[in-house]
C-alpha cells in the first residue's frame, strides 16, 4: 500500500492538518452536486450527521473509482442554526449576511470523513462540535470581512477559527480540528492501524 493518502478535497487547511501530523498527502479534488445532496437528502429529513457523512463519502468514492489501488479520504462539514443549512459563502455580502444570521446564537457543526481502500469504503467518522458566537459590533464584521478578504469563501459559514475568527466566539464545544474541517485525531489513529503512520 502507497504510503502517501489521497485527500478527496482541494482544501488547504485539511491539506495542511494532514502534512503537518507528519501524513504523506495528495490532492485529488472530487467534484460533486453538493447542493443538490443536501437538498435530497434535506428532503428525505434525514439526519444532519448522515448528510455530512455523505457527501464526505460521495468524495472519497468518486476518486477512489478513478483510483481503487489508492488510500482515499473524503471529508465534509455541514453547519445548522436553528435547523437552517449554511453553505460557504461565495461573496462579501454573503459572507457578512450568514455572520450576522450566526450572531450571539448558537449553531452545531458536523464535522465528517470517510476513507476507501481498494475502491471500498474501509472507515468513517462523524463529529458534532457546539459553538457559541459573541454578539459582536457591526464594526468588528467589517474589520473581519476586510481582514479574511477570500478566506471567507473557504470555509463554511465564513469563519477561520485557527485566525482572527477566534474572535467571532463566546464558546466552542467539542474537536478543534473538527471545526478546521476534519476530525484529525480520529483519522490518525486509522492510519496508525493500518500502518500508514508509526505506532
């Protein structure tokens, strides 16, 4: 088995989460309808870790399709506020809309990866961690959105947490790296049992 791990996502943050555990990793970007999953599987009212946890899989098994001999992990978030599903935003104003619809309000985020080997999915994980925004200033959002420029886009809901969106929380209830995009410590201890990773 390859050493080096496919990540199913052209994200830089879980790119640099992996890399900097010390794992081997390629990027192999899955391209998929994901408004399109959620809105089904919204329909079908099913459960808000099982969306994340899909649309973590349909990433992981497109790739490992074009490359069943690969080690392939998808991952994926989903954030719901008062049973309301956000996406990344994809401009300014929609950036500031989402923050303020989060303000002083407390919000879940899933937190969802799934890896494949040999074209078949070998282990997954979900986690849920509970956040808390501030009530903060009209002036601070803009000072926020000013400073994240088009950062703002690569995360849902529009916030870094592991920068100056620190600053946007009261309280963070669960895995930090689960809010950077991957339940890092999870994956891990995967690849440490398979021996991709020391033991």
């Amino acid at each position: 088995m390859s050493k080096t791990l496919v990540l199913a996502s052209q994200s830089e943050a879980r790119r640099q989460m992996l890399q900097n555990a010390g794992v081997e990793v390629e990027c192999l970007p899955a391209r998929i309808d994901e408004a399109a999953v959620k809105a089904a599987l919204s329909a079908q009212k099913a459960k808000l870790r099982d969306i994340a946890d899909a649309l973590a899989e349909m990433k992981a098994r497109r790739i490992a399709g074009k490359h069943p001999d690969r080690l392939v992990l998808g991952a994926d978030q989903i954030l719901v506020c008062n049973g309301e599903i956000f996406d990344k935003p994809t401009s300014e104003p929609e950036a500031k809309s989402q923050l303020k619809d989060l303000r002083g309000r407390k919000h879940e985020l899933y937190s969802a990866a799934v890896i494949y080997n040999h074209g078949q999915p070998v282990w997954r994980f979900v986690s849920r961690v509970e956040m808390t925004m501030r009530d903060f200033s009209d002036d601070f959002l803009e000072t926020y959105t000013s400073a994240l420029k088009d950062d703002l886009f690569t995360t849902v809901g529009g916030y870094k947490l592991e920068s100056l969106g620190s600053q946007l929380f009261l309280s963070v209830k669960g895995d930090y790296f689960s809010v950077l995009g991957l339940p890092l410590l999870e994956v891990l201890e995967f690849l440490r049992g398979i021996g991709i990773c020391q033991k």
